[in-house]
C-alpha cells in the first residue's frame, strides 16, 4: 500500500485501502473499522472508510460491500434503458437474492422496478421490498427527463418474505424532536417487524422540519445492529456534520447531498446541517427490535 499524502484524492486513498480487498465484477468492498483505528484515522482516512460518495451516477448499477455484517449499499439510476441486478460472480451466488434481501426506496423521479416478471410503480418517496429467492429483478425510469433514484440497502437473509410495495403515505410515522432543541422530525417506519417483513433489515426515512438541523441527538449506539445513513433534499451548498465513533472519542466527516456514512454498531450516529435535510436509514444484524438502543448521556461525549 502506498503512503497516505495530501496530494491524493479521496479515490485514490479509497483505491489503496481497498486494493487488497475487491470482487471480481463492479463490487467494491470496504472493510469493517474497529475503534482503536478510527482514533489514528485522519480526516481523508475517515472519509475512505465510512463515507460513500460515489452514489446515483447517471443511467449505472453501483454497489459496495461492507464488511460490517456484510451489508450491501448501492444505487440505480435508469436513463432510457432499464438497469438490472446482477452482480451473481462477485457474490458467488447464482443470482443477488440467492442468499439475500433487499429495500429500495426512490428518491428520484417516478420509477419502475420489475421482480420476476411484476412491475411494480414507484413514485419519488415509496419504496419496495424484494425477499429472498427472486432471481429477476430490474430497475426502469418512467421519464428518462427525470429519470428515478434507487437507492439500494442488501443484508444477508436465511427466511424468504414477499415483494411489498411500500407507500410512505401508508408508513408508520413518528412525531420526535422538539423545536426548541432544533430537531422536529418526521420519522417513517418502511420495513420493521409491525409493517412490511424482513429477515434483518429495518428501514425508514426520517425528514427534519424547517428551522430543525439536527438527527438523533441526544445519541445512541446499538451493538446488537450495523446501520447506514443517506443524506439527501440538502441544497447544492449544504452540508451535514457527521458525528461518529465511540461516545468518549467521537470524529466527524462533512457530508453532502446523496452521500451515505457507515456506522459500526459500536459508534454513534448524529448530524447537524446547515439547512433542514431528509435521510434514509437502514440497519441489519442481530435483532429488528428499533427501541434496542444504548443511550449515551450528554454528558459523556467527547
């Protein structure tokens, strides 16, 4: 591995972390940090490790692979061609859904994805679960003018449940935060144990009102689940400060609109924006149960 310097762009740092660690096919892979690492991490260190930037590139499939639980994160953006799922070599599997789940939420214009044969029609907002065992799965626009956003959350799965389309009008949703502390949000449930079924992801989209910037403060970690935040509806000058890593020993990353930070189940997760903002979150691992939190007092951050 060649030696970090400040000539190098966060791709070529990511190239190097990585060049030991990818599958054949357009899979790149990230492996999991432990704590001891993220306190000698610099700031394009962190960026390479827990930021993925590189998401909803026009009319491709992307897709990355962690380590931690083994969580695939990704994105499609159909043109006027459709998009298919398939990167079966690089998971030495005969198809995605061989061994695996997966939501889809679209956050782009009005959109198509079409499992085994059934399409099924996804406005921006509503989202999709695809269950184990659907060898067929594709990804289309409706208006390739203004062409959907998939974005892609995958964990591994032993139990098969069925495609579900998920309307967020028809999603639980939960008041939280207060003005005064500058965190109103909305909170939607898409995939939980008491909505649509899974295996092991839990999924939903949080948006913070007008005036709000701040995300899940006071902070928790939850050892039992690995989770993924994407940040989106940020102005093209926004920005979200991340907050990561051990409550005593926390790092931060400047996140911009579209991009998605890993979280180690060891490490909190909150932001603050520059504006109000909406993020998707998906968590997988031990347990579904969303109120399996460890709360970190305020007190103890550092």
């Amino acid at each position: 591995m060649a030696s970090l310097n400040t000539k190098h762009t966060g791709e070529q740092i990511r190239e190097e972390l990585m060049a030991a660690r990818s599958f054949p096919g357009q899979l790149r892979v990230l492996p999991a940090t432990d704590p001891d690492t993220l306190e000698r991490c610099n700031s394009r260190e962190l960026r390479a490790r827990f930021l993925i930037d590189s998401l909803f590139q026009p009319e491709c499939l992307q897709l990355v692979y962690s380590d931690q639980d083994r969580l695939i994160v990704g994105s499609a953006v159909p043109g006027a061609d459709t998009i298919t799922l398939d990167v079966s070599r690089a998971l030495r599997a005969a198809y995605f859904t061989e061994r695996r789940e997966l939501g889809v939420i679209n956050l782009g214009g009005p959109g198509l994805i079409e499992v085994e044969g059934t399409p099924y029609e996804l406005p921006g907002r509503d989202g999709l679960y695809i269950g184990r065992g659907n060898p067929s799965v594709s990804f289309a626009s409706q208006n390739s003018r203004d062409p959907a956003a998939f974005y892609i959350v995958s964990y591994p799965a032993h139990v098969s449940y069925p495609v579900t389309v998920i309307r967020q009008r028809d999603a639980e949703r939960l008041q939280l935060g207060d003005a005064a502390t500058a965190n109103r949000r909305n909170l939607y449930k898409y995939i939980h144990p008491a909505g649509v079924r899974s295996c092991q992801l839990v999924m939903g989209l949080t948006e913070l009102m007008t005036g709000s910037v701040w995300n899940t403060m006071p902070v928790h970690t939850h050892q039992r689940r690995s989770e993924i935040y994407l940040y989106f509806d940020l102005p093209e000058k926004a920005v979200v400060l991340h907050c990561l890593g051990l409550p005593g020993e926390t790092r931060h990353l400047m996140v911009r609109n579209r991009q998605a930070v890993l979280s180690p189940s060891w490490s909190i997760h909150a932001g603050a924006g520059t504006s109000n903002y909406s993020f998707v979150w998906a968590m997988g691992g031990e347990n579904q149960d969303f109120s399996d939190q460890d709360p970190v007092a305020m007190e103890d951050l550092a």
